[in-house]
C-alpha cells in the first residue's frame, strides 16, 4: 500500500514493502519544502530549508550558535560575516515556534536513521547548494 502520512510535518509518502522473506517495512519519504529563493545568503537559504521542513535540532542549534556568535568555529567552511544577526536570530525563532508541536517523520522513526543530518546532506547534495549546519552530532 502506497499513501502519504498528513500526521507528520513535513508529510511523509510512505511505501509499505516486504523483505524477501516477508518481513513488512514502511519506506518513508519526506515531502520536503525546498521552494526556497535561491537568491538568498547561504545562511538565510539554510535557515529557510531548516524552517520550512521541521529540521527543529539543527534549527535550535544554529540559533544557539549564532546567538553566542560561534559560526565560525562550529560550522564548516563558514567565512562570511554576519550583519543582519538580530534579524536571523528573530528568523530562527519564528519557525522554531511553528514547529514546535508537529513531529518530524525521523523523530517518528524507531531507529532514528535517517537523521536530519543525513536529510540535510542529501538535499545539499540534490540541490547542490551549501547548507550550513554543525557536521557533528553529539
């Protein structure tokens, strides 16, 4: 059975399959929201891309980055200064308010893989545009 899940944000198209041997899986797919403006600054497209598809850790962590003023330390290959601060950080809070209740299909996951960063990764290799976020998960 093929049907998209409406209860997680972004939704999710889920593919119910069987192993070989019969054991039943669901593969789920994100519906992401990536009709982002391209014209924007690598970390305005990034926070739009967190934002917009419930990326809620690595939203709250580029907040706390950005806020203590560590980006150029904690994420990789970031080198451009930062002018509109206030503005980004208010950004960070509005969406990180918005998502708040909805549960993200990888929070829904029992082993919790794909991880948003392995989402992000892929995206940033689909899109083939930066975007920045602490590599690192702890």
């Amino acid at each position: 059975m093929i049907y998209i899940d409406k209860s997680t944000f972004p939704h999710s198209y889920i593919e119910e399959k069987k192993f070989d041997w019969g054991e039943p899986y669901e593969n789920i797919i994100p519906i992401f929201n990536l009709s982002i403006n391209p014209e924007l600054s690598d970390i305005e497209y990034t926070i739009e891309v967190l934002g917009k598809n419930n990326f809620k850790i690595n939203l709250q962590k580029l907040y706390n980055i950005l806020l203590n003023k560590e980006e150029n330390d904690r994420i990789e290959n970031f080198n451009t200064p930062i002018f509109n601060r206030e503005i980004l950080l208010n950004n960070i809070q509005k969406y990180l308010n918005s998502n708040e209740d909805p549960n993200s299909p990888w929070e829904q996951s029992y082993d919790r893989y794909p991880s948003e960063n392995d989402y992000l990764e892929a995206i940033e290799k689909d899109l083939n545009r930066i975007i920045l976020f602490e590599r690192k998960e702890y």
